[in-house]
C-alpha cells in the first residue's frame, strides 16, 4: 500500500511539471514615463503566443492622444511598442484599461508616473482588467501597494513556495523552524537590499539555475534517513537555511527590477515589498501547518506514516525541482 502510494505520487509528480510550465505566461507590462506636465512615454509590452502577441492591448483614457498603440515589433520573448500621448489636465482620476485581459489567464503589470517623482504600480488581473488613478497619495499608497506585490510575488513563485516547504519538512520541532525561517528571511533581505542599491550584481538565468538546484539539494537531504543526513543540514537547518537565503534573495531581486521602484522612495518600496514576501511566506507555512492538524485529525493513522509521507514528498520536490535545473540550464 505505501509502495502503490509513493508510485503514485512519483507518476502525478513526472506528469506535473509539463502542465505547470505550458499555461505559465509572462505578464504584460505598460510603462506610463511622465515627459511634462501634460505628456507620457507609453511603452508597451505583451505576451508571446505561439508567435504573434496575445490579443491585449492598453486603452489610454478619452483625454489622451493617441489612445491606440502602434505596431508591434517582436524581441524574441515578447512583443513591444512605444509611443506618445498627451493627456489634457493630467492622469489624475483616468482609468486605465487592459482591454482583453479579461479573456486571459495572464497578468499585467502596470507601471506609471502620474506625478513628478511619483512612481506607482499596479497589478491587473482577468478579474480586474482596469484601475483609476487616484490622487498622489504618498508613503501610505506606496507602502501598502508594495507589500501587495511582494505577497503576490512569493505566492505565485512556486520554487521558492517549494524551498519553504522542504525545509519545513526538513526541521525537527518548532523552535528550530523558527530559527530556519528567520534565518531564511534575513538571508534574502540582505541580498533584496544590496541588489536593488547596486551592490550586488549577477546575470538572473544563473541564479535561477542556482535556486532551482538548492530544492534538490534539500530533496536529496528529505530522501535519506534523518540519521544518514548531512550533519550540518539535520543539525543546524538554520545554516543551510540562510546560505541558500543569499541566492533566493537574488531572484527577489530581479522580480523586484522587473516592477520598478519610486524613484523617491526606494527605502520605504523596498521595506514593503520585503514586508510582503515574507507575509506570504508565513501565509503558506500557516496553511501547510493547518491541512496537515486536519488530515491527522481525520485519519489519526496517518500520523505514524511521517517517514513515507517525507520520502514520497522528497522524490515529488526532486522531480520537480530536477525539472526547473534542466530547463533553466537549457535557457543559459
């Protein structure tokens, strides 16, 4: 019975990451770069789909012209466009409309400067295809926005979720999973922060490369008795927990310079959006801690099952995770 189970769970781990990677697309991003009182930089950029753009596009407010973008032009990932427009009495209090998200399955992220010096971003998802800008709010919108995205971001970042969950699994007791995550977030707040003040600097593909590597290398550690474990990882996870912090910090990192920060509030974005990351991350070990009390005290037998629970997960993790090292190696 335990055999069948972790066969099982290797086959729906196998047949996972193909169907994970076929619906993943990038997100469109629009960039509004304020030129004057009264004049924008529009660059636009929207998915691939099988070799012509996915079938969205920006529409600027009545008050703006042009409304429309102009031709596309393809870079080799997505497909891009820039153009001008003049909005009479400025941005403040016009919608901004991704006109066909609402038939995706994708995001857009829209980056815009309604007033000098004020950088502001916002999310666009299938169920809310538009915003309006609101008045210059200050700190408050920023902070609160950013921790939204940072939130959004380590959620939707399935190989950092899985990093999280493998040392949960690794760490024995409470006080040594506090120390792992704490060890963990302070880790990749240190490179969030030396990244995004210039201080550090690596190409991202490698870095993805390196993270992906760091879930096998725990799926390896889940898959052998705890007594055969490397004595470092079973011992100190905390150590392992904060090495391995440093280079998911960096892919935080690139996330974050995708999204762009206000130019006046780099500290105070950057706080949020760390804020945030680690909000989700507490989040998902709360759920995880959760399902797990409520599957024991539904099957109370399950609980003598631990060990084949952890190996059936490592060989899942490691398949997984296997998958994103060939892959992201391939893309170098």
């Amino acid at each position: 019975m335990r055999a069948a189970f972790q066969n099982w769970l290797l086959m729906l781990c196998l047949l996972w990451p193909t169907g994970a990677v076929a619906h993943a697309l990038d997100p469109g991003y629009l960039e509004l770069s304020l030129l004057d009182a009264e004049r924008w930089r529009v660059t636009w950029r929207a998915p691939d789909v099988g070799g012509r753009p996915m079938p969205i596009s920006p529409h600027m407010p009545e008050r703006c012209t042009p409304t429309d973008p102009p031709a596309l032009s393809f870079d080799g990932r997505a497909w891009n466009a820039a153009w001008l427009v003049t909005c009479e009495g400025g941005l403040e209090g016009a919608t901004i409309l991704i006109d066909g998200l609402d038939r995706t399955s994708t995001d857009t992220l829209v980056r815009y400067e309604a007033f000098p010096g004020s950088v502001a971003v916002q999310r666009l998802t299938p169920g809310q295809p538009a915003f309006t800008i609101a008045p210059d709010a200050g700190a408050l919108a920023i902070f609160t926005s950013y921790v939204a995205l940072g939130v959004t971001h380590i959620l939707e970042g399935l190989d950092h979720l899985l990093f999280v969950f493998a040392l949960l699994l690794l760490t024995r007791g409470s006080r040594s999973l506090i120390w792992a995550v704490t060890a963990f977030t302070l880790a990749h707040s240190i490179t969030l922060a030396g990244s995004t003040f210039g201080w550090l600097a690596l190409p991202s593909a490698p870095v993805e490369v390196v993270i992906a590597l760091s879930i096998v290398f725990l799926a390896y550690e889940l898959a052998l008795p705890p007594d055969r474990r490397d004595p470092l990882t079973d011992r100190f996870p905390a150590i392992v927990a904060f090495g391995f912090g440093l280079i998911h910090g960096m892919g935080f990192a690139g996330a974050l310079r995708e999204i762009g920060l206000p130019q006046g509030d780099v500290p105070l974005a950057l706080l949020a959006f760390n804020v945030g990351v680690e909000i989700g991350q507490l989040a998902f070990i709360a759920i995880v801690v959760l399902l797990w009390l409520v599957v024991r005290g539904i099957v109370p037998a399950i609980a003598g099952q631990t060990r084949a629970l952890t190996l059936a997960s490592s060989y899942c993790i490691g398949t997984i995770s296997t998958f994103w090292v060939i892959q992201r190696f391939a893309g170098l």
